[in-house]
C-alpha cells in the first residue's frame, strides 16, 4: 500500500520522489527473473544477423553496418545551466544518450519495436522455408520473400511511437501493418505512417483501449500479428541490448562504472517496457554499480502507482482521480507492464514526477545550451538529475548508498528517447509553448 503522505501528493498532482524499497542488492552472476543474459545475448545475436538486410532497406544505416544505435554525447554546457538554474552544484558529468536519433523511428522505440518485428520476420522465414539456417538475411527483401508477408498482418495499439517504428519497420518488409492509435497520438505521426503505407486507425480513448480494440481486431485473423506493448518479452529484450551496447560506449569514452565511479540512469517511462528493458540490460551489467531512475508525468504516474502499491497493472492513474492526460505523449500511460513492473521490483532505485511545464523549460535548455533538439517526453529525462541532487529524498538516497563522496567521479546518463522525426513546425510550436 502507497502511504498516506505519498497518496495524497499523487492525488493532488504534485511533484513527488520514490525510493523502491524494495530494491535488493544485485547478487554477481544472479538471476532476478526468468530472464538473463543469455537473452540479451540472443537479442543481440540476432539484430546482428538482420543488419544486411537493415542496410539494404534502410540506407541510412549503412554507415553503422545495419545496426541501429546512438551516439551517447557529453553536454557540459546543458549540465552548467541546470546547476545554475536550480542552485545545485551537479558534480561528476553529464551525458545525454541520443535515442532521440536512433535511425528508421527516430525514439527509443526504435529499439523494441523493430526488434520485436524482426524476431516475428525471423520466425515467420525460418517456419514458411524462406531461409535456411545460416543464410544472408538480406534475402528476405527479394519478391518472393516480400510476398509471403503481404499475405500477412503486423498490428500493434500505441499512443505515437512505438506505432511509427512497427508501422516504419513492417511496411518496409511488405507487411500489411495496422497501427491503432490512441486519442493521445499527434497527428503528423499519424500522416507520416500513411505516407508509408501503414493503416492507421484513430481512437478517441485512451492508449489501454487502443490496445485492447487492436489485440481484438488481431484476434480474428489468424495471419495477423499483435505486438503486445504491456506483455512482450520480445519488446523488454530489443530495448535491454541497449546496455551492451551503451557499456561499450563508455569503454571507448574512458568512463569508468565501479564502485568508486557510480553510473547514475535517469529514463522518461510510459507503460514501462523500454526504461525497465534498459534498466534490466545494465543492472545485467553494472549490478550495484548503477542506479536507474524512472521519470513519469504527475498526471499520468502509472509505473509509480503500480510499483508502490505493488499492485502493478491492477491499478490505474484514474484510481487515484487523475487525467492520464499529458503533453508528454509518449508517456501518456495511464495502467504500466504488470510484467514490467515486477521484474523492476528488485532493480529499480526509484521514480520521480514531473509537471508538464517543465518537459519545455527542459526541451528549450537543451536546444539552447547545445542545439539539440528532443521531444518533450524526452526532455521528462532532465528532471532525473535535478531530482536526485536538489531534493531531501534525493539526498538521503545518496547518503544511504555511500554515494555522496563519490559525486565528483560519477556519471549521468539523461535518456533522450525521441525526437529527430518531429516537423520542423512541431519543434517550432514546442519552443513557443510555455504552460
Ligand atoms: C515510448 C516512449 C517512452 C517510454 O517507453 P515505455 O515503454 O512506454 O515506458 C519514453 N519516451 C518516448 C519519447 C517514448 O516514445
């Protein structure tokens, strides 16, 4: 049960900060759920066997040999006007990962989302004979591959994001693919999805109906497809190969993650599955060496409604009389992955809340300080730091994990998970938006 204190700040719509007390201490080489790294491994294994086919679909990723993955970017000037702005000193340094950049989807989606198509295309070759073991994927874009896709139906429920990269990914592998949008989804990723070919079709409710009535249609076809955004282990897999990849980063740039340099996370979360798939991935990884925090709208908290009252997806943002409504869209979720949620039980350091205001003040500092553009679900992500170095409750987990003498040698990672897809006069209306 959520107490009293944090239930009636919650319910009023304010800014509050959870600590998980129930994370426990990372056991070397332990297993916390039914996934492992083996699984991460498998993911990784086989983004790798579709990167020639990626590089003949999608040009773009040629330059990264068919992988798709972002540039992980010190931003010393953004990590000065925070400091500034809020009156913290911010020790150690702060990196911006640039899933916002990430090629064919333009969001962190682009991570589970294809992933999840890929696996399904993987399945789908090997079962209908289109491939043999050990064979170019690059194949699979030949007429006869593409044929017997058409004859099947990829759809997935979404409130933007995870669409355009099913929608992106499918059609460009000659799926017929359905993306069923909640009333929350802009309308430019609506026309950008029809310009590809994909069937969009429009909900006045919210993301879990969208969900539901997608899973419905998917039902009743029996060479349709659902991609269950609350329940997919493919999903959760596609976005945990990040931490491979993002320790490799760190390597390359020098940064150090043990126990005398802590590697602080901060993650905007909607239903759940990317942030808790990136945070499985590194706590995989760093164990105790890393510590990932969630950010969520204050009226549409739902990771943090679940968690804390440990009730996951038995409770909703609407059981505790709010809107689910927010300008951050990607995040516009108002019951998180019961699955999620319990796997992040013993990971998860903790879950701070944002009002929507500040998701621009964010946005408009990044593009000021280092001219890089980021939506405002995204922008959710710099609130992590400013939460955990401005706040008493941020402090006190700092001095509970022995972590404050350590500040000066530490890391934080600010999630960029979108943006570099968004019109040109979308970003200007962004930048004039003051709430
Ligand atoms: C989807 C999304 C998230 C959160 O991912 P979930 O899997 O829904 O938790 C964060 N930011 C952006 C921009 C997104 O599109």
């Amino acid at each position: 049960m959520i107490n009293s204190d944090l239930e009636r700040s919650i319910r009023h719509a304010e800014e509050v900060v959870w600590l998980n007390p129930k994370r426990q201490p990372m056991v070397p080489g332990g297993c916390t759920s039914s996934l492992g790294m083996g699984d991460i491994l498998d993911a990784e294994a086989r983004l790798e066997r579709f990167a020639p086919l990626l590089m003949h679909l999608f040009p773009e990723t040629r330059p990264q040999g068919g992988i798709i993955e972002s540039p992980l970017l010190q931003i010393p000037h953004m990590q000065a006007t925070l400091a500034a702005h809020f009156g913290c000193a911010f020790p150690g340094q702060l990196l911006l990962k640039q899933d916002s950049h990430l090629a064919v989807a333009g969001s962190v989606k682009a991570r589970g989302g294809i992933y999840e198509v890929l696996k399904h295309t993987e399945e789908l070759a090997l079962s209908c004979g289109l491939l043999a073991e050990g064979e170019n994927y690059r194949r699979l874009a030949e007429p006869s591959c593409r044929a017997v896709f058409s004859r099947h139906t990829i759809q997935v429920g979404s409130t933007g994001n995870l669409g355009m990269s099913i929608g992106i990914m499918s059609a460009a592998l000659g799926y017929q693919a359905v993306v069923h949008m909640s009333a929350d989804a802009r309308q430019w990723k609506k026309d950008l999805l029809r310009s590809h070919g994909v069937t969009v079709v429009e909900y006045a409710s919210d993301y879990s109906q969208a969900v539901k009535q997608g899973r419905l249609a998917s039902d009743q076809d029996p060479n349709s497809y659902f991609v269950d955004d609350e329940n997919s282990k493919n999903l959760f897999l596609g976005y945990a190969v990040a931490a491979l990849r993002l320790k490799r980063q760190l390597l390359a740039q020098n940064i150090a993650v043990d126990a005398q340099h802590p590697l602080f996370v901060y993650i905007p979360c909607g239903v759940g599955g990317a942030p808790g798939g990136i945070t499985f991935g590194l706590k995989q990884l760093f164990g105790d060496h890393v510590h990932c925090f969630f950010v969520e709208p204050t009226q549409a908290p739902c990771m943090l409604v679940g968690m804390a009252s440990g009730l996951h997806n038995g409770v909703s943002v609407q059981d505790y009389d709010l809107t689910g409504l927010t300008h951050a869209d990607g995040l516009a979720v108002g019951r998180s992955s019961g699955f999620v949620g319990r796997v992040m039980e013993p990971l998860l350091s903790g879950i701070f809340t944002l009002q929507d205001s500040r998701l621009y003040d964010y946005m408009r500092a990044l593009l000021t300080t280092q001219d890089i553009f980021i939506e405002p679900s995204a922008a959710a992500a710099f609130h992590g730091p400013i939460t955990l170095l401005s706040t008493s409750a941020g402090q006190e987990y700092l001095r509970q994990n022995n972590l404050t003498s350590k500040l000066p040698q530490s890391t934080h990672i600010a999630w960029a998970t979108g943006g570099s897809l968004v019109p040109e006069e979308i970003r200007t209306e962004y930048q004039k938006t003051y709430l």
